[in-house]
C-alpha cells in the first residue's frame, strides 16, 4: 500500500521535480538503465556490503525508483519503507516487491516530506545530487535531529555531471563528510561513483565489536 505525504515547498530545482521524473516513466520503465547492467549490479553489492550491521530494525530509502536496490534492502531489514517523489516509480516498485508486507511506500519529495519512525538506517543512492544546495543543507539539519539510537546512513552518488543539478555527487559527499559528525565507517571512491557511510552509537571496527581485537 502507497502513502502519500504532506507537501512542501521547493524541494528540488524546477528542472528535477515530480512530474519530470513521472514524464521519464512514461517514456521507459526504466530509464535509467538499471536492469541487466553490471556496474549497476556491482554498485548495489557494494552497497549492501558497505552496511556495517547485518540487519536492521527499520530502514528508510528515499528516491527508491523502480526497486531494484529495494529488493535487497529488504532482506536485511525487519521494516522498510521506500520513498520516491514519482508516482510512477512506486507503482514498478511496489510490484517488484509484491508479497513483501515488511515493505511500504510512500511518495516523498526531500527534504520536506520527511517520513515519521525511528529509523536505524537511511540509503541515499543517486538521489541527493537533485536536491538545491540549501535544500540539502535542510536534510542535513533534519538528520541529525533525529532521535538518539544506534544509526547507520549510508550514501551513494554517480561522480560525473548530471543535467540540471547544481551539486554533484562529489560535492553532495563533501557536504555530508564535513556535517555528520558520526563515525565515518566505510568510503569507496570509485571512477564513477562515491560511497560512504557513518555510524552513530557504534564504533567503526567491527573486529572490535566481535572481540577479535
């Protein structure tokens, strides 16, 4: 079942907003090549093997598209809930993961339309970059409001320069790095794409955690 959220004002640059992207869907399921591609298929590995815990109690992945990350999200989580601004993609993904009640969707557009839980993971992939600087900078203040608990936000941007984005996801990773005052866990700097992820309430060894230390 799909919720829909309470909208917000200026979320996203005028050229990226919920019809554009709903307008993409109309003309491809699946317009950014994601199906079939192994660099895409490596990257949502890297992914889940960037998460420093094994399960999560309640996760939140905004700009979910079609579902393909989603997919594996959800076998590492108690509860997930996916967001996108288009109306379209939900609709894909929600039949992707159809028969999967631990899964809900909801139409989001950040950093506004912020969902309620105590969420213990966040995954930004490839949806921070088309978001206005200062709108970024409101999601940044929105995380770290965030309740006190164990926490682990991972993000995960393409590298190169995307039409109609002010900030890349080199530049959206450098806001990040130098905002979160978290433990910062893992970083893989690909040719085309970084990834990072931070902790709060845990430590980054994991060794250590396990006693191997």
């Amino acid at each position: 079942m799909s919720t829909s959220l309470s909208d917000g004002p200026g979320a996203m640059p005028h050229d990226w907003n919920a019809e554009r992207f709903d307008a993409l869907y109309r003309d491809s399921a699946d317009p950014w090549a994601l199906e079939g591609s192994w660099y895409e298929q490596r990257k949502r590995a890297l992914v889940l093997a960037s998460l420093p815990q094994p399960r999560y109690r309640f996760a939140f992945e905004p700009g979910c598209a079609q579902g393909l990350l989603t997919l594996e999200l959800a076998a590492r989580c108690d509860r997930l809930l996916a967001g996108d601004c288009s109306l379209q993609a939900l609709d894909a993904a929600r039949q992707r993961l159809r028969g999967q009640p631990h899964v809900r969707f909801a139409q989001t557009v950040l950093p506004e339309q912020w969902p309620a839980g105590c969420f213990d993971l966040l995954v930004f992939s490839e949806v921070l970059y088309y978001l206005a600087p200062a709108a970024l900078d409101v999601l940044i203040d929105r995380v770290l409001a965030l309740p006190a608990g164990p926490l682990t936000l991972l993000a995960c941007h393409w590298r190169h320069p995307i039409e109609g984005c002010t900030l890349g996801g080199t530049q959206v990773h450098e806001r990040l790095r130098a905002a979160l005052p978290w433990t910062h866990a893992c970083a893989v700097h690909d040719a085309d794409f970084v990834l990072d992820a931070w902790t709060r309430g845990s430590g980054a060894s994991l060794a250590a955690q396990e006693g191997r230390l």
